[in-house]
DNA sequence: CCGTGTTTTCATATTTTTCTGAAACGTTCA
DNA sequence: TGAACGTTTCAGAAAAATATGAAAACACGG
C-alpha cells in the first residue's frame, strides 16, 4: 500500500498527497467541502505560497473551483492572500501554526453555527414562556396536563439552552485573547487523573 | 413570522416543529444527515417513547427513512430502543440529559474521526522517517536541500500528530468515567479570567 | 482608453448524498 | 405450519452539493 518510495523527492511528493487525502475527508468535520480541505491541505503540507494555476495543477481541479475554496479559505482565515513585488499573481499560503488554525476554526464555526442555534433557541424557548406557570386555563380542557408538558419543555429547553451557552463562552476562552486557553487545556490533560473540582460548583443535575 | 399561538398545545407543537428544524439544520456539525438530527431532536424535544409509524407522520418521512435514521440514531448511542410488555411494536426514546447527549457524540465522533485520522497521520509520518536526518545522499542532486524540505516536512506533521493526540487524549478524559471531565469545563468557564497556567509545560510527552 | 494578464462569476453539468417504496426477512402466536 | 405484524434492505428516484468553463469583470501600464 504503501511502496518505500526510492528517492527523497518522491517520498515526500506522495506523502504531501497522502496527507491531502486524508485531510479531504476530514473536511466534513471542520464543516467545508472537501476540495476546500484539499486546497487548505496542499498549502499547508507544502508550507509555500502558491497560485490559483499551481493549485489548480497539483489537485486537478477547475479555475473556478480553485479561485472559489481559496477565497472560502480566506473567509475563514486559515490561509491567507500574499502578493509578491513584481508578479501580478496572487499568491496564497496557509497558516503554519496548528493551534492558531485550530482556533481560527473553533471561532468560525462559533459564529457560523453555535450563535445562530442559540438565537434559535432563545426565541423558540419564548414561543412557550407564558404558559408554563400553573396559570389560567386558556382552553376548556385538562389545563394541568397542558401545564405540565410545557413545563418540561420548557425545562428541556433551558437546560439546552444553557449547555450552549456554557459550550460557547468555553469556546470563547479558547478562541480570544492569544490562545492561552488552548495551552490550558493541553496542560488539563497531564494533570486531569485526579481532577480539581474548584468548590462546590455542581452544574446542575438534571434529573432525567 | 411566530405567532403568538392561541392555546398551549398549538404553541407547543409550533415550538417542537420549531426545534426539529433548527436541531436539522446543526445535522452537519454534528456529523449526521439532517434527517437523523430531526429524528432525535423530535425524541428529545417530545421526551416521549416513539415508534417508527409516529415518527414517520410527525416528520412525514418514508419507512425505511424514519428505519434508517433510527438505527443509525441508536447505533451513535444517542437513542435508546424500548419495548413495552404486550406491544409487538419497538419504541425509540433520546437520551434526555443534554451532557450525556455531548458526550455521545463526542466519543463517537473521536471513533469515527479522530481514531483514524491519527492512524493515517503516524502512517504519513513514516513515509519520510528515513529521509530526515542528515542521511546519506539518496540520490545525486541536492541532498541539502532534499533534507531541508524533508525535515520541515516532517517537522508539520509531529506538531499536527501532537496537536490530534492532545486533542484525543482531552477528550477521552471529557468522555470517559462519568464525564467528571465535563463538569471541570464548565467550572473553566467561571473562574478562567486569570488562568492558572501550570508552569512552563511545553504539551508534549505523546511520543508515539 | 486600449491591451494584456488575472480573478471572479454563474448557468449548466456532474457527482454525491439522501429518500422512497416495495419486497424480503423476522417473530410471535394459534 | 402459517397468518399477522413489524422491521430491514436496497435498487432506483429525487434532491442537494460540487465542479466546470467560458464569459464578464478587474487592474494596470502604457
């Protein structure tokens, strides 16, 4: 499956395209297409500054194709536009930095995905708010009954809501200032086997 | 665009309905087709035990859809089969607490992923093992260079296999025992302003 | 304001993913 | 064993996501 590869050259060529493979099917997990992956993978396994052609060439995809995933990528900041004196061609390179690129991703898809959910979810747990308390009847029917699904609803809601919003200012100390949650986090894992429970801090207990 | 809902029912079924699109729309981020997601989001939004013909009307889905999605649904540990004594039917219930539910899907996803990735990326890595060092001159040209470009190589791919095993190390702690590593998240997030950085703690050991 | 080299756009084509529905397959109970 | 019920499978249909490529839009230098 894997041939020794004879030179040094040839060695790391089909390593660069093994590793563009395999970051391609991750692309789903980072939540972009695949090409894009395979794009962000080439400049980043390759560490140069590339064009549309070269990219274009190396992964055998379209002009458009390529001019679309490099501009996605900039959008996402993971790589970004270099122009070089003399040469009207843009250039591109990709982050080095795994945990900046990391965090980049992390702080994207915070926007992209987990603000809007919460917005969703504020106003759908709304859409409920006045009738949970033990209030009036509004119909004829088995009020009670009424008031006490909605009631769980409503608790289903909260505790959802506040997961995300937990899920998401964690995700903001990851992201902001310079990183220096990550490397928190990285140091969690070394020292975690017994771990320090500040105080009394239970966060909830949702009785199922 | 919501209105206010005359009786309690119709507001909450208008929220559930609601909820089912918005959980749909997260399918990517969590790495399931958007049928599956409105199939566990209408178990966990309803609490309710279901089986394959309620979720095939509520969701107006064919049979081997609604079958699909269940036992993919169950397959992620994420919903849970029921039978009820005297009913030939099988009924399909979410788990209810929202940091089970995470866990879940972390753990699998890290299966599913995770695992692989790093397999892949070790198997990359050894590609070029040989090459690196200040070796002999495989071939006649440039060998500097050739190990210039070799080792840089080589350098990206140790940090992003570093970065995947800290990654995967953090959450199998996240995930594993009762998910007493959750809990230390969140308490994170409330105390985290001034973060307690160890000491100077390089991440690293993860030797392969 | 042209000419040349480059990038962007976007209608159309292609590929991939997901869904459907009906047949095949189990199970249980008389 | 076989009728009644229920679940799973899967080939083909439908839908969604991606890619293509040629034309339009840009950006400069002259």
């Amino acid at each position: 499956m894997t041939p020794p590869a004879a030179n040094p050259d040839r060695a790391l060529r089909e390593a660069q395209d093994r590793f563009i493979a395999v970051w391609g099917q991750m692309a789903g997990a980072w939540g972009i297409s695949r090409t894009m992956a395979e794009v962000h993978a080439l400049l980043y396994v390759t560490g140069e500054a590339l064009n549309t052609d070269d990219v274009m060439e190396r992964l055998q995809i379209s002009r458009g194709n390529a001019s679309m995933s490099l501009r996605a990528l900039v959008d996402w900041h993971i790589i970004s536009k270099v122009t070089r004196r003399g040469d009207r061609k843009e250039y591109f390179e990709a982050e080095q930095d795994v945990w900046t690129l990391f965090r980049a991703i992390v702080r994207e898809r915070l926007n992209r995905e987990v603000d809007p959910l919460l917005a969703n979810l504020h106003e759908i747990r709304d859409m409920t708010a006045r009738h949970d308390g033990p209030r009036e009847k509004t119909q004829a029917g088995a009020s009670t009954e009424d008031a006490r699904r909605i009631a769980e609803h409503n608790k289903r809601l909260d505790e959802m809501v506040e997961f995300f919003e937990m899920l998401a200012g964690l995700s903001t100390q990851f992201v902001s200032p310079s990183g220096k949650g990550l490397r928190l986090a990285a140091s969690l894992l070394t020292k975690l086997p017994d771990l320090p429970r500040g105080k009394g801090e239970r966060l909830r207990e949702t009785g199922s």
